[in-house]
C-alpha cells in the first residue's frame, strides 16, 4: 500500500519566521516541509516517527552528538 503525504516548501528564511508552525504541521499533522536555499532543496523537517523510521530501514544507528561543555565557552 502505498500512502500519500502532503509536503510543504518554504525558503530558509520563510519558514524561520513561522518556525512553530512548521514543526506543528509536521509532529501533528505528519506533513514535512522542504527547506530551500537560494532555489535549491536545502533540508527536510519531518515527523520524528517518520525520521526514527529512516533511520531503521537505512540500518543506521542514531548517536547523539556530544553537548557543548559549559566551560569551554
């Protein structure tokens, strides 16, 4: 079965202006939204489930990456 997903598309600087609302569209609504740079598909921002699951069928392990220490800077 093959399922059907609406996608957005905003520049960067669009969708930062409206940053809640897009993550809302895709944790609530399962609705990523295509970033663009300058015309060009830049980033995807996706339903966590949806970016778990990537992960997974990729066979890819998600590693956190290390938390920037206070002290340094």
């Amino acid at each position: 079965m093959t399922a059907t997903r609406i996608e957005h598309s905003a520049k960067i600087a669009e969708a930062r202006n409206v940053l809640g609302e897009v993550i809302s569209r895709a944790r609530f609504a399962g609705e990523p939204t295509i970033l663009m740079n300058r015309g060009k598909e830049a980033a995807v921002i996706v339903p966590f489930d949806l970016y778990v699951r990537a992960m997974e069928a990729l066979g890819e392990t998600r590693v956190p990456a290390p938390k920037p220490d206070a002290a340094d800077g």
